[in-house]
C-alpha cells in the first residue's frame, strides 16, 4: 500500500505501537531474541527487537496492507 500524505501516514503511526519515526522513515518494530544476531537487530529501550525500514521515496511510503486505515 503507498502512502503518500504525511498526514495518513502521521495517524497509521499514531495508531500502531510497533511503529515508530525515524527522521523521515518508519520503522516497523517486533520484539525478538533473534534481534541479537539478526542484521536486522536494533536495541530499543533495552529490549532487542527486529527492525524493517520504509523509506519514503518519490510516491509516498511503501508499507505493509496490514496498516491500512
């Protein structure tokens, strides 16, 4: 699903507790040991989680159809 409007996108994060900004980025979060040696592993608030990156590009944000409004 693209999402091109920083305000659908502002309230799909709001709504969701497993996503999160990172400058212009969201970044989807799910808390799992196999963070530790995963690639995709990032410590957030002491917990290891795995990480999934959308950047947004010239369309909009790319996210999963799961966070459609």
């Amino acid at each position: 699903m693209i999402v091109n409007s920083l305000e659908v996108m502002e309230r799909i994060v709001a709504k969701n507790y497993n996503l999160i900004w990172d400058g212009w980025t969201v970044v989807e979060t799910k808390h799992s040991d196999l963070a530790r040696t995963s690639p995709s592993g990032v410590r957030i608030k002491n917990k290891w989680c795995l990480a999934k990156y959308f950047v947004p590009d010239r369309n909009g944000w790319d996210i999963p159809n799961k966070y459609k409004e």
